[in-house]
C-alpha cells in the first residue's frame, strides 16, 4: 500500500510555501516550490482628494510570494517616515496634518526576486493652511473690512488679521514643514 504526504502551507503564514509529497516507507521524495506572482492594489481616500489639515490613508493592498518588500514613493522620490509621515507594516501610508505640498503622485512598488508590481495614483489636498498662531484680534480691527478693503499686505493689518486675511488669498504665511 502507498500513502502519500501532502503538506500546504500559505505564504504568509510560513517560512516557505513548499509543496512536499513523500511515498511511506519509500525515503523518495519530490519538493516543489510555486511562486505567485506579485500583485498590488492601492485603495485612496474618496475622491482621490485630502482636505487640509485633516490626516489621510494609502493602503496598498500587496499578493506574492515569495512575501514582496514594499517601498513607497511620492512624484518619483521614495519616501521616509517622518513627524508627519507613517508607513506601516501592513502597507499603509499615513500622513497627518496635510498641507499642500502633499499634493502629487503617490506610488506603492512591491517585488521579490521574481516580480514585482506598482500603481500610482494622484492625490490633491484641498484648502488653505492657516497655522495655529494665525489668529484674528477681532478687539482691535474688523477683519472682515480689512480683508474686503484689500488692507492685507500691510504689515499692521496682516499681523492682526492673520487669518482672515490668510483664508482671502491675500496673504501666505508659508508651509509649516520647511
């Protein structure tokens, strides 16, 4: 009588996905290794767009084996965690207090030694920054009069006016990451 071995193990929970089969008591066996084929997927907020300020999530959703390593990029360059940038194991971009300049092409690239794969997808973060020390002493000035007379780019009235004259368009107080 021959009995047969059959052992399945999924990538992602081993070391190795190998396919083993073994005649008892014969010693002859066959190992056979499969490769999948990379995929990936990336899921974006709705619209493709961010609204400032608030925090946003890339998934990229990666298949393969042997397991892809994953590398992000953004407008070509690959990108590095920072204060306000978080990459996950699970794949997951996160960026926090979005500005402006998070606008761009973002791009998940996975591969292994036999294939890899990528999407890339442009994101558009909305609004005007105003950073928090940019307020209104509405004590002093009515700003709104200030911003509909076009007094913003005198310095008196863009340092009491900060943001009303900011949400106008009349003045830019810069990017709060450089």
């Amino acid at each position: 009588m021959i009995r047969y071995l059959l052992v399945l193990m999924m990538a992602w929970q081993a070391k190795s996905s190998i396919i083993t089969t073994n005649d008892i008591p014969v010693g002859n066996g066959t190992v056979k290794e499969r490769q999948i084929p990379v995929t990936v997927e990336m899921q974006f907020p709705e619209g493709h767009n961010a609204l400032l300020n608030s925090n946003f999530t890339i998934n990229c959703t990666v298949n393969g084996y042997p397991k892809p390593e994953v590398n992000w990029y953004k407008d070509g360059q690959i990108m590095v965690p920072t204060e306000y940038i978080h990459i996950t194991d699970e794949n997951l971009l996160i960026v926090t207090g979005a500005i402006t300049s998070d606008s761009g092409k973002y791009k998940c690239l996975a591969r292994n030694e036999h294939s890899e794969a990528t999407q890339e997808q442009s994101l558009r973060v909305e609004g005007i920054y105003v950073p928090p020390e940019c307020t209104d002493n509405q004590q002093l000035l009515k700003c709104d009069l200030i911003v509909a007379g076009h007094y913003c780019n005198h310095k008196y009235y863009a340092k009491f006016c900060c943001r009303s004259c900011t949400l106008a368009g009349q003045i830019n107080i810069g990017n709060r990451r450089t």
